[in-house]
C-alpha cells in the first residue's frame, strides 16, 4: 500500500542520514551504504509516484508533494556529487547536501503521516 511505501521510505531516508553522519565524521567510511540507501530510496520514490499517478483517488492529495520530494533528492544527488567533485567550497556544498537531506526526511515524514490521515478507512457505525 502507500502507506507502507512511504512509511519505509522514511525509514530508508533516516537511516541514509545516519549513514552520511558516519562518512561526514569518519572521512568516507560506509560510503558504500551511503550510495546504496540512495539508490534504495530513489526506487522507492519512482514506486510511489508510479503508484500515485495510476491512483485517482491520492492522485490529487499525493502528486505535487512526490515531485517536490523527487526534486530534493535530485538536487541531493547533485549535491553529493558536488562533495566529491568542487574542492575550494567544500564546506557550503557538504552544509547544503545535510540541510537539504534533513528537508527530504521531513517531507516524507510529514507525507508519511498525511498518507495515514488522507487514506484512513472509515470504520462501519454498525462495528463501533
């Protein structure tokens, strides 16, 4: 359901935040994990959207915020990148490549939540 593609997608993003932690702090070790969470959670996405475009019904609570949110992990990517690539301005690239990470984590929290919230099924009067 979406609501478990999201749900686990947050937690692949949060355990992606630990896993930069570990290579930020430890010069690069667990870069490896860094990268395949990375590809874990963009499959997820690409999952979700797929699901959400076919879905008329969360097409229209879900559809904006998923691109919104594939557009920060597109501009991690390129931020991540950037690490490894620009030399003189290190530190900005990597602050900015945290930050934004932080903001994807709480967009799919906050799109986490709602799918629970939007997509609740009513409970029968007649079983309460």
């Amino acid at each position: 359901s979406i609501r478990r593609l999201w749900v686990t997608t947050t937690i692949f993003i949060y355990l992606q935040l630990i896993a930069g932690a570990i290579v930020r702090h430890t010069k690069g070790e667990g870069l490896y994990y860094h990268l395949t969470l990375a590809a874990l959670i963009a499959m997820h996405l690409i999952f979700i959207l797929a699901k959400i475009v076919k879905d008329n019904k969360i097409r229209e609570k879900f559809l904006a915020p998923t691109i919104f949110l594939l557009s920060l992990l597109m501009l991690q990517i390129l931020l991540g990148v950037g690490v490894f690539v620009v030399r003189l301005s290190r530190v900005l690239i990597t602050t900015a490549h945290q930050t934004n990470g932080a903001l994807i984590l709480a967009t799919a929290v906050v799109l986490s939540l709602r799918s629970f919230r939007s997509l609740r099924t009513e409970i029968p009067a007649a079983r309460l």
